[in-house]
C-alpha cells in the first residue's frame, strides 16, 4: 500500500494516517520524530519536558533528519510556553500539536506561516470550543491511553463515536491502538487518522530507560491502572509500588496534602531517565499487552502499514461475499 487518503493526510501531508503520539522523554529527542516521518506517518517531537535552549538544539536536529513533514507536542500551560512558541514560529514547524491551554491566543500567527494547529482534547464540550477557535482537527483519546487520558473513563470506542456525532473537522483518535487492525477500527469509527504512543514506545528510537521499556514490554493488558483518580487527572501507567501506594492513600482517606506529597514523590523522568520502574510514574497504555518486541520505528511503521491493508482487505472482502 502507497498511500491512504484521508482528510488527516491530506491536511498534514502524509503517506499513512498514523501519528506517533508525543510522549514526554520518549519522544523528546530527534530519532524517534525522524523515524515515523520518513517512513511516511507523523513523527511528534514532545516539548514538553525540554528546556527552550535545549528544544532549540532538537529541533534543529529533527529538521536536520528529515525532509518530511513533522509535529511538535507543546503543552500551553508550561511557564516557558511563550518562548517555546516562538522559536516554533521561528523554524515553521509544520504541525503544532498543543494540549493543556487554549489555542486562540496562538492560532492566527501560525495559520499566517501555514502550520497546521491540532489540539488535543479530552471531553465534547473541550472539542466544541477547539472547533470555535479554529483549529484544524483534534486528537481524542479515551481511557485505555497511556499518559493522560481523560478522568472520566470512557473507551476510545465511545468517545471518539460520541466526539463524532457533533464535530465536523478532522478527529485524530487513539488510546488503546497498537497495530494496524486497531488503526482499520478507528478509521472505520470515522476517524481520519490515528496516533499511537504506547507502541512506539517500545523501539529502538525512543528515548527511555532500557528498565522502562522492557518493564512496559513484560505487561499484559491489564497491568496497567489509573493513577492519582482523585485529582480528577489520572496517569494511565503500570501497576507499580507506587500506584499500591496511591490506592492504599486513597482507601484511607489521606488528607489532601498528604495525597498531593505522595503523588508528586513519583515522576516520569525517575521512571523514563533512572530507570526507577518502582517508584517512578511507568506511563503507558493498555495496549502494552498486545506489543511483544522492541523493534526499530521504521519496521514499526511497516508492519502498521501491512496490517492495516489486510484488515481493509478482510472487511471489503465481507461485503463482497455475503455468506
Ligand atoms: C510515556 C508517555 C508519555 C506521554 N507524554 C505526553 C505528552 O508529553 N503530551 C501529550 O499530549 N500526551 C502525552 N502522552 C499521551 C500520548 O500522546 C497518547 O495520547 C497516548 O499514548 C495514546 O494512547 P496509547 O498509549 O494507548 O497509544 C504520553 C503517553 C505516554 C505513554
């Protein structure tokens, strides 16, 4: 398969609708973006963890490493969100890809450079008002994803069917996606396009700790939980110390500063850096269980492809023959 068209690849320029979701650290150097872009999906670089000197740096390499298109991940309530921006706007970075904030402030500026302004959002109503603002598509995910998946706990099958039924521009979904056959269901959904971040979270490109991958990559589909429900903005992630921690706080009804402590104890960069698998936040999806090896991206990419063409194939192949 050459291409697929879709509203998303047509908007982003792409071969394939497949985005590499931006994921903190994981994605927050230039080989993994550079991967997925030459290979003909969107790569996503995630600013969100970066200094703005040491952005700039790996930013510039991403340009270096590919000619294709590619996205950058920028979280808007970040104090250096500002300078992050402009040195964005500075290297035309052709896909924006902001979450956490609104786009207003930002849009028209980058619409004058021709970037694309995805924003990625969690309820109806967060769509609603990205679709006002103008914006050129969403990303929704539900429950199953890996990172920050909305609090409410809806599937991705419900919400995106759900997002659909009121918005009109182009919905990226994922959460929950691993190979191309759950690729061919969001489309099916009526979906443009699809981001994965699990999955390529366990390559070669991506930027964790060896412990973090093969900690992710021995996990079954159920070994991972909501972290942190009652600040109302869980972290899908394995079932660690840490986490026993938080449910054990939770059923004894630890004050709210103490709970605030304990949460704030574990982060990301122990876990993606360290290698601190216990105590770290291990952010990942449910469908860590269905990935069972470490490969380069670019064969990721592959076999994404592949999978996706036979499960096209298999559905046209019912239609065509009833019994
Ligand atoms: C390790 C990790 C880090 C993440 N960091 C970010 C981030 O910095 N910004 C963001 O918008 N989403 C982040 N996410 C969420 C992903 O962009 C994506 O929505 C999610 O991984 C999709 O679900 P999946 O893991 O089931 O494929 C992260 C996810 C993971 C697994």
């Amino acid at each position: 398969m050459d291409h697929f068209h879709t509203r998303a690849t047509q908007l982003l320029k792409i071969r394939y609708p497949i985005l590499q979701a931006g994921m903190s650290w994981a994605s927050s150097s230039a080989a993994l973006p550079a991967a997925v872009s030459n290979a003909g999906g969107l790569g996503v670089l995630a600013a969100g963890p970066l200094y703005v000197q040491d952005f700039c740096r790996v930013l510039d390499e991403l340009r270096a490493a590919t000619h294709q298109p590619y996205g950058v991940n920028i979280p808007l309530y970040r104090p250096q969100a500002a300078e992050l921006l402009d040195a964005m706007h500075a290297r035309r970075v052709p896909v924006v890809i902001a979450s956490q904030g609104g786009p207003k402030a930002h849009l028209a500026r980058f619409h004058d450079i021709g970037s694309v302004w995805i924003q990625v959002v969690s309820t109806l109503e967060h769509a609603r008002k990205a679709q006002d603002a103008g914006v050129d598509a969403i990303v929704v995910v539900g429950t199953e994803a890996g990172g920050h998946p909305p609090g409410n706990e809806v599937s991705t099958m419900v919400t995106v069917r759900r997002v659909l039924q009121d918005i009109s521009i182009p919905v990226i979904a994922g959460g929950g996606v691993a190979d191309g056959w759950g690729i061919a269901a969001l489309l099916a959904l009526g979906a443009e396009a699809v981001q994965l971040g699990t999955r390529f979270l366990l390559t070669d490109e991506a930027t964790v700790h060896a412990a973090y991958k093969d900690a992710v990559l021995a996990a079954d589909v159920a070994d991972t939980v909501l972290i942190g429900k009652r600040h109302g903005l869980p972290v899908r992630g394995l079932r660690n110390q840490f986490a026993e921690k938080i449910f054990e706080a939770e059923d004894q009804h630890l004050s709210d500063d103490a709970y605030d402590a304990l949460f704030k104890s574990s982060t990301l960069k122990q876990a993606a850096l360290e290698g601190n698998v216990d105590w770290g936040k291990v952010e990942a999806g449910q469908s860590a269980g269905l990935v069972h090896q470490i490969q380069p991206a670019a064969h990721v990419m592959h076999d994404l492809i592949h999978e996706l063409d036979m499960a096209t194939r298999r559905i046209h192949h019912m239609c065509r023959h009833p019994d």
